[in-house]
C-alpha cells in the first residue's frame, strides 16, 4: 500500500478503534463485538501480506489516486472508480434529506404522540409490528417496489439518481425509525415529567428536553443505516441503475452508477486485471467508506455514553 | 394560552368561603386557602386510588401529606398541577379550585397552571445540562427574560448558590444527590409560581441533605405555598403548620394543624398510624 493510504487507513479506523477498545478493556466490560472490525481489518492486513508473501498481485498496485479521480476505461491500468464514488455520495445525500426527516419524524409520533390504548392504540401496534417486518424484507423487493412505483408509476426515470434514493431511502427507513425510536424511549421519563410540571408544552418538550438527549442515539442509528444503503446492490439492479457510467451525475434525473455496481460489472470483466486488480480496489474503496462511516456512529455513541456518566 | 393565564390570576382568593364540614378539615384559624379540593376522586382503570378528597390549602403555609405507601399521596398532589392528566388510565371526578378557578375546568389549561404550580419529584431529576440551563429552563419555556442576577437569585433561594458559585456551566449530573434536589428546587421557584409541590422530596438523600431541604422548606414558605409529601413523620412534624392523613384505600383520615394531629387525633386509626401500630 502507498504510505498515504496507511496513514487514512490508520487514523480513521485503528486510531479511534483502539481508543475505544482500550476505555472498554479498562471500563471492564465485555463487548465482544467490539471484535468484529479488528477481524475485518486484521483478515485484510493478513490477506494483503500471503499476497505480498506470494508474489500474488494484491489490490496495492491499483488503490490509488488515478483510481479515484478517473472512470472506468477498456485498459485497466487507466480505469477507475470516479463517476461511481460521486453517483454513491449524490444518492446517500438525496436519500438523507428525505428519508431521515421522514424516519426520524415517525420515531417521534410513534414514541411521544401515537395512542396506545383503544382502538387507536391496537391500529398503532401494527403498524409497529408491520414497521419490524418490512427491516427484515430483502432489499430486492425493495428494488421492485422502487421498480414499479417509484420509476414507472412516479416517472421519475430509470436509473436516475433520485429513484435510487427513494429506493433505498424506503429500504433503511425501518432500520433508522426503529433505531431512532430505542433513542427516544432511552431518555427517561422523569426529564420529560420535569419538563411538562414546569409548564412546558408537548412541543417545547420535545425540542428542548428528549431531541436533544435522543440526538446522539438517533445520529448513531442513521449513520449504521448510511453504511447499509451505501453497499445495497440488487434494489439498484432493480430499478434498472447503470452499471458503468463514463461521467458523474450533475442533476437528479441523470443516470447514476454506484460503488458496488461498478463493482459488480468489474467481476464480470474479460480482462483478468479487472478481476483481480480494479474490482480489489474497488472493494476496498467501498470498505474504507463504510468502515470510517461506522467508525464515526461507534465514536457518537462513545463520547455521548461517557457524557452521561 | 394568555386568556386562562389571565384567568387563572384574576379570580380572587375565595377558598374558604366554601362551606366547612368539621371533620373534612376546613381550616380553624383565619388563614386563606389557595387551593381546595371539593368531592375529589381518581380512577385508575378499575383502581379507585382517591376517594372523596375534601381540603383547604392554607396559603403561605405548610402543609404536610402524610399515610402509608399506596395510600395514594402521590396521586392526590399530581392533581393540583394536573400532572395526572398525562396518565392515560387515570381518571378524575370533583373539584380543584385554585384561587377559586375550577383547574379541570374546559378552559383552564393545564400549561398556564403548572407555571404557576411548581413541582419537585421524589427523585432529583435535572436535565443533562449545564447547573445555568436547568435553573434556566422554566424561564425560557414561558418566554422570560433571562439573566444572571435571575439564576443567581433562584439558586440562593433553594440553599445551593454557595457550593455552585463560578461554576454554573457544569454539568448538573456531576452534582450530588442532595444538590441535584436543591437544583431542581431552584429550577421550580425560578420562575416564581405560587405554590410548590413536594413529593417525598427527601426520600432519596442522605440525613445531612435532608435536613438542609427542611430548613429550606421552613423558608420557602415565606414567599410560596408548600405541599409536601412525606412518610417520615418527624420530618412532618417538625416542618409543616398543617397536616392531612391519608390512610389506605386514598380516603383523607383527617387533616387538621400539625400539633393537633400528632398530639389529639379525632380519629383512632389515625392515631394508630402515627403511634407507630401500622404502616
Ligand atoms: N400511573 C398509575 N397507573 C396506575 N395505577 C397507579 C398509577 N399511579 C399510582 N397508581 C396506584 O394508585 C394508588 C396510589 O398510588 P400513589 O398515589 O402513588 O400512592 P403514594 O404516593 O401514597 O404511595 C396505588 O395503588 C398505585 O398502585
Ligand atoms: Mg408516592
């Protein structure tokens, strides 16, 4: 690997980590899945040194920066994975401006608001259970949806950048509802009673007492949801979004390609380099974006877990 | 909103014209009462928690409620600032007259009430902010100016601004138990309400802690109207002008001044729940 990629890859991931693990280790508690990032990261380092050992061409020839800042190219040496970083950063962002306002307000009806005695209260329960069993549906029918409705029934085209992220905004919707609503119920009852007996309204409540305390929960689930959406696959086959586009996207409506389906054309490549080389790098690329995003939800969670101590 | 604040504030001080019924505890002395509940009963579902309640809250004094856990103290002070509203179970029949408004009246509103009916729980419980913002708060929920000299106020009224002084902007969370009661103390006279609720607000503290609420308690009764829950009876005796009894079942036993009910009881079972023999 080139000494800068080191260095991105030490203080964005290990650095925070093993600050994290050393708190933990000295706080006593066990937290076993704590380990599951090391095992990813050590699996690489051990993988890239047997390719190193062997002679083996490992992704370091081709992660770097002519990668990053080109697109795809019939020669491999010159191909990259450019139009498919900005098409997955344009979809995660269309996505957050509308799914999370969307998430993060049912979270609140359903916690603060919804009835839950009566009639009203039984209708509310459903839809709970029906919001926990569309986190489980598979993202591919997700991709139908998005298929039908959102690309045909809305027109809104495609392969464009806006049906992909409806798509997978109502894929991670239930996560991040579900995730947002466990952060609203953690902040105790007696704030929000203190708050109420000084005569503040609902509203007030709200804003000033339990988002602010959820805040830190909310933002944690979003991001983990973030790094679900960034490496779905089949809801973009689905909605038909290209798998190789030579330039990135400038408006909504344009097509978009994203990391993991640049990915996958790779693998399908006639060009051994392609196989091995390119889709290594861009594997990796897709990896270091989650990781760091997840690295940055489990440093939320840490420093608001230490506030409140 | 501004309509029933208004209303609440211009009707007089008619408590204790109501008529007086002797055992219910109407008030001996001439002291005016600030809130009176009239025929005052909650349901919770099935559970009848309170039954019949009739008492005269005399103003600028205190006033112990005292009785055996369950008796249904809690419910029956969470019905003056209407706190029991937010239990969806619970249900409320009778009168609460606050300066004479019926508080369950249709158009009073529950909101204006409570900023004029502070509330200190049994457990301290201040917002994860800093010691400046929890003594803030009521101030800016009703939109009034806030200021140094307002906090600093507040804080020396509630016995705390002492141990905080040069340090407001810590958290509150880092103080101890008893200070953290004394901050949300100060947090509920802040904003200047007529009276202040109590439940069991020393329940949780040490004996040194306790004994600094009570003498707090003694001085608050100077400017505010104080409602105290308690099940230490000694703390009942020795901080309150006027004691009320509720025994199991959520009936008031009696309510009478406090020399009276902890030397000459009328009632037996009173009696024998402050002697000790139950509960
Ligand atoms: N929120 C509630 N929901 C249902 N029942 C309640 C609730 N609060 C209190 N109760 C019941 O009402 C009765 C009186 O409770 P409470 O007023 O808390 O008593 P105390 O404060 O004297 O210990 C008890 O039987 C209790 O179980
Ligand atoms: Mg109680």
């Amino acid at each position: 690997m080139t000494p800068g990629l080191v260095l991105v890859f030490v203080l964005c991931l290990l650095f925070p980590l093993g600050v994290l693990a050393w708190r933990r280790f000295q706080s006593g508690e066990s937290n076993l899945g704590l380990a599951a990032p090391f095992l990813i990261i050590g699996g690489t380092a051990i993988g890239v040194l047997v390719a190193n050992a062997t002679g083996f061409a490992g992704p370091e020839p081709w992660l770097d920066w002519q990668f990053v800042t080109s697109a795809h190219s019939r020669h491999p040496e010159e191909a990259g994975l450019y139009p498919a970083i900005i098409g997955s950063f344009f979809i995660m962002m269309v996505m957050a401006v509308f799914a999370f306002p969307v998430s993060i307000g049912a979270a609140i009806y359903l916690e603060e608001y919804a009835p839950s005695t009566g009639w009203r209260g039984r209708v509310v329960q459903l839809i709970q259970v029906n919001i926990a069993n569309l986190a489980g549906v598979p993202s591919v029918v997700y991709g139908l949806l998005g298929l039908a409705i959102i690309a045909r029934a809305l027109r809104l085209g495609t392969g464009a950048v806006t049906t992909a992220a409806f798509t997978l905004g109502l894929l991670i919707m239930p996560i991040t509802i579900i995730s947002a609503q466990e952060a609203i119920r953690a902040v105790p009852d007696e704030h929000r009673q203190a708050s109420y007996a000084m005569g503040a309204s609902d509203w007030h409540t709200l804003r000033r007492v339990v988002l602010p305390e959820a805040l830190p929960g909310i933002l944690t689930g979003t991001i983990l949801s973030l790094g679900r959406a960034i490496g779905e696959t089949a809801p973009l086959i689905m909605i038909g979004a290209a798998t190789t586009v030579y330039s990135p996207p400038t408006t909504l409506n344009d097509s978009v390609s994203a990391m993991p389906m640049q990915i996958f054309a790779w693998a399908g490549e006639f060009i051994a380099d392609f196989r091995t080389g390119v889709l290594s790098a861009g594997v990796l690329t897709l990896l270091l974006a989650m990781l760091s995003m997840n690295a940055v939800a489990i440093l939320i969670r840490n420093r608001y877990e230490q506030e409140q101590t | 909103m501004s309509n029933t604040d208004n209303s609440l504030i211009e009707f007089g001080v008619t408590g204790s014209e109501t008529e007086q019924t002797p055992e219910t505890g109407t008030l001996t002395e001439d002291t005016q009462s600030i809130i009176s509940t009239r025929g005052l009963d909650v349901w919770y579902g099935d559970d009848h928690a309170l039954q019949d309640v009739d008492m005269d809250i005399p103003k600028n004094r205190v006033t112990a409620i005292i009785g055996p856990s369950g008796c249904g103290k809690s419910t029956f002070l969470r019905c003056l600032n209407r706190m029991n509203d937010m239990v969806e179970t619970a249900r409320i029949e009778g009168e609460v007259r606050f300066n004479g408004t019926n508080v369950y009246d249709d158009d009073v509103d529950a909101i204006a009430l409570r900023r004029q009916i502070g509330m200190v729980f049994q457990h301290p419980n201040p917002f994860p902010k800093s010691i400046y913002d929890n003594v803030a708060y009521g101030l800016r929920v009703q939109d009034k100016p806030v200021n140094d000299e307002i906090i600093e106020t507040a804080l020396r009224r509630a016995a705390l601004w002492d141990e905080v002084e040069g340090q407001l902007d810590k958290s509150a969370r880092d103080l101890s138990g008893g200070q953290q009661q004394r901050l949300c103390i100060a947090r509920a006279i802040a904003v200047d309400p007529d009276v202040v609720l109590m439940d069991e607000p020393a329940s949780a503290l040490d004996p040194v802690a306790t004994s600094k609420i009570e003498d707090l308690i003694e001085e608050l009764a100077e400017e505010y109207t104080v409602v105290i829950v308690t099940h230490n009876m000694q703390q009942a005796a020795r901080i309150s002008d006027k004691t009320a009894v509720f025994l199991t079942g959520g009936k008031l036993a009696e309510f009478d001044d406090t020399q009276k009910i902890f030397e000459n009881p009328e009632s037996q079972r009173v009696e024998d729940y402050i002697t000790g023999k139950f509960g």
